[in-house]
C-alpha cells in the first residue's frame, strides 16, 4: 500500500526486513502459494514503516532503543520508472508493481 503515498514512481527496496511475527510465520505455513499477497495486502506483519532520511532514521532508531522498541533500517527508496516494491526476506523475494490511482 506503501506506493499509493507517492505521487511518483519511486521503487521501495524492502531487504533487511524484521523477522517475521510467529502469527504470520503460521499463515505463511499454511498459504505458501499466496507468499507474494501477505506481504502486499498485510505486510506480513510488519510493523510500522516510516520513510524519511537516513540521518533521521539512525535518530529515530536511538530513540526508539530507549523505550526497548526493535527498530532498524530495513531498506531504501530508489527512482524508478514504475512504482514498485521488492522484497527480501527469510521466504523468499518477492515484488508487486502499483499504480497510482485517479
């Protein structure tokens, strides 16, 4: 959902990701010929994702440390001629293209 926030097509690189919560660890299980749909409807229980500049991150990261709260950069924001999101994770790499919608 992450490309509907864009008003240009930008490729946001997912390949440091968190791991994945044991909930969406047993759906996967269970749904392993729909791997590519968790990730793009549910995010595959991601958390919160916040895009902003990497010098803001790293202070957002210490921040958070103090309130015993796992964050991390988990990947970055490149031009592209489409809007598309690429995946690395312990499942597999996944991508889904987007549009912007009228």
């Amino acid at each position: 959902k992450v490309l509907h926030f864009f008003n240009q097509p930008l490729r946001i690189v997912k390949d440091q990701v968190l791991s994945i919560p044991i909930l969406f660890q047993l759906i996967a299980k269970h749904n392993q010929d729909n791997l590519k749909e968790l990730y793009k409807v549910f995010n595959m229980g991601h958390r919160l994702e916040i895009y902003t500049k990497e010098s803001v991150a790293y202070q957002m990261i210490e921040l958070a440390k103090q309130f015993n709260i796992e964050a991390k950069i988990i990947g970055r924001v490149e031009k592209s001629t489409v809007p598309e999101v690429f995946i690395k994770s312990e499942l597999g790499i996944f991508s889904y293209e987007g549009h912007k919608e009228i």
